[in-house]
C-alpha cells in the first residue's frame, strides 16, 4: 500500500512540475522579444485569421513564440476576435499585450485638419498627401458618391460646401466614403442649432452664399458685411461681381485677376451671370454660415479689397469706381 501511495505522490508531483513548466516556458514564450526600440506599423489585412497574424508577427520579431501566442489567444477566447486594421506595435509589448491590443480594436489614428474656405481640389490633395486616397481624382469621385449626395439630401453633384472645416482623427485605413460621410455629418453636427432652410435647395443656395463669402472674407470681422453686399445686389438684381467665382476656375488662385479673366465663358463668372452660381466655391466654416443667415443690415453695394485685406464698402457705384482706383489703380 505504501509504494502505490509514494507512485501516486511521484506522479502527482511529475504531473504538477510540468504543469508548472509549461505555465513558465508559456509565460516566458509570451514575453516581450525586444527592449521596445524597434518599432513598426502592423496590418491585420481583411480575410486574415489567427494563423495568418501570428505567423506574421513571428517573422517581424514582434512576438517570441508564434505557438504560445496561438495558445493564448485560443484560452483567452479571442481566437476569432482579431480585428482588420494598422496597430502601432514594438517589440518591448508582451505576447499578452499584442493579442489583446489587435482584439481591442485600437488601431492607429491619424489626424487632418480642413482649413476654412478649401475647395474639393485642396482637400483632395491634402487627404491624398496624408495617405487617406490615392489621388485627387479618386477623393472628387468618392466626394461624388450619389448614395451620400442622396442621404444627407444635398442637390448637387458634389459634396462640396458639406465638407465641414475641422480637425478630424480616423484609423488608418479608415474606409474612404466613410471619411465623406465624416466631413458631412459635421456640417449637420455643427449647423444644428442654426436656422438652417429645411427645404434641400433653399439650404443649398445657403451654403453657395456662405461658400463665396468664406473665400471673400480676408478679414474674418467683415464677412456680415460682405453678406450684405450680397443679398443686396441679388435683391436688385445685380451680378455678385465676386472675383472669388473667377478664381474658383483656376487651379491655383491668381494674385491679380485681369479684365480678360472676368471674360471667361462660364456659370461661375458671377460679372457675366446674374445670382449665384451653380454650386458651392469652397467649404465654408461656421462664422461665414451664419454671416449668411444674418447679414449685417447696410446699403452697401460694392466693395474693394484693400492693400492690408480689408475691404472699403460702397453705397453708389461713383464711390465704388473712386475707390477701385485708389486701391487697385484701374477704374
């Protein structure tokens, strides 16, 4: 009886050392395999599974042991949790942390910030030079999508003017019509407490007033004013006349527009086409929505930029000719 106890308590105690060795080599496999110093970017790519991210952090030396990390995952019940995406990983995080970090869902950020008054064109190339598109071409035409143009009831053929200027954090690889969709739901967000026209093109006819205002507007304080002026000339029928529709046409904008530019044959051109044109100018922010809906009350007709910026306002179009050759040195 004796020896069968003393073979249960050998067994007993072999089984309890491996156990134990299997609980230390486990833990040591799951240990960090750097000192954090080499840092990278890891994709978990769509349709990839446990096997196929563990044998990719293995071969990065971002983890010791691809077996412990499979372990890990499958005792934890996290074997089909990991989640698509680009993770900041070094190689100081233990397996522990790894495998919870691309469960979790915590992929890496990025940040952009739309300025004021841009166009679809500048924010197409400073989301593609920030790695979000391709091109500017492939932003206008994502920019386009009928789908986003009829949810958020916006009648035009672009999103542009609902880009709203602010600064934005995504994941990388964020999908790219969620990023429109983004920018959009901002404008929605940041104008819900404003009168805001309920009917889709009255609304529309807003933001193309606010985007020309944005771009007019050098000296912030004078955008009520410049509003004005606006609905002024387009209650007595007046062209806008806003050099900012001209500029609109040009890639980049001049730093003198000439008298053959105010010639060009378009429905931008507010000097040869009556009310306001077709589509928004640019994205206007906040401040220029609102200038819009309450403009400054004034007789003011004309305006002329000034050499610091600022604008001097007209009432008659005598005053508006004397200034103009004052400012610009042309009449």
């Amino acid at each position: 009886m004796g020896s069968i106890k003393k073979i249960l308590t050998r067994a007993i105690f072999i089984v309890v050392f491996l156990v134990l060795a299997f609980v230390v080599f486990f833990l040591i496999s799951l240990g960090s395999p750097g000192k954090g110093e080499k840092r990278q970017d890891f994709v978990v790519r769509s349709g990839w599974g446990a096997y196929a991210v563990a044998k990719e952090l293995h071969q990065q030396g971002l983890i010791k042991s691809r077996r412990a990390f499979l372990w890990y995952l499958r005792l934890s019940g996290k074997i089909n949790e990991l989640k698509k995406g680009v993770y900041e990983i070094h190689d100081g995080m233990s397996g522990f942390y790894v495998a919870d970090l691309l469960t979790s869902g915590r992929t890496k950020s990025i940040s952009f910030t739309i300025p004021e008054g841009y166009n679809n064109r500048q924010i197409g190339d400073l989301l593609t030079e920030k790695g979000f598109f391709h091109s500017r071409a492939e932003f206008l035409h994502y920019a386009s999508d009928k789908d986003l143009l009829e949810k958020y009831k916006i009648p035009a053929k672009t999103a542009e003017g609902y880009l709203f200027p602010e600064t934005y954090t995504v994941p990388v690889g964020y999908d790219k019509k969620k990023i429109i969709a983004l920018m959009i739901e901002q404008f929605f967000e940041s104008t819900k407490d404003l009168p805001l026209p309920r009917d889709p093109v009255e609304r529309h006819n807003l933001v193309i007033l606010a985007s020309i205002v944005e771009r007019e507007a050098q000296v912030k304080e004078e955008r009520p004013l410049i509003a004005g002026v606006f609905h002024n000339r387009l209650k007595a029928n007046y062209p806008l006349e806003s050099c900012a529709t001209i500029q609109y046409l040009f890639e980049r904008p001049k730093k003198k527009l000439y008298y053959k530019d105010l010639e060009i044959n378009s429905p931008y051109n507010t000097y040869k086409h009556r009310g306001l044109p077709p589509s928004p100018i640019s994205n206007p922010g906040l401040e220029a929505i609102k200038a819009s809906l309450n403009p400054a009350q004034t007789s003011y007709k004309f305006f002329v930029v000034k050499g610091d910026g600022s604008h001097h306002f007209s009432q008659s179009y005598a005053e508006h000719l004397k200034m103009k050759k004052l400012y610009l040195g042309s009449h």
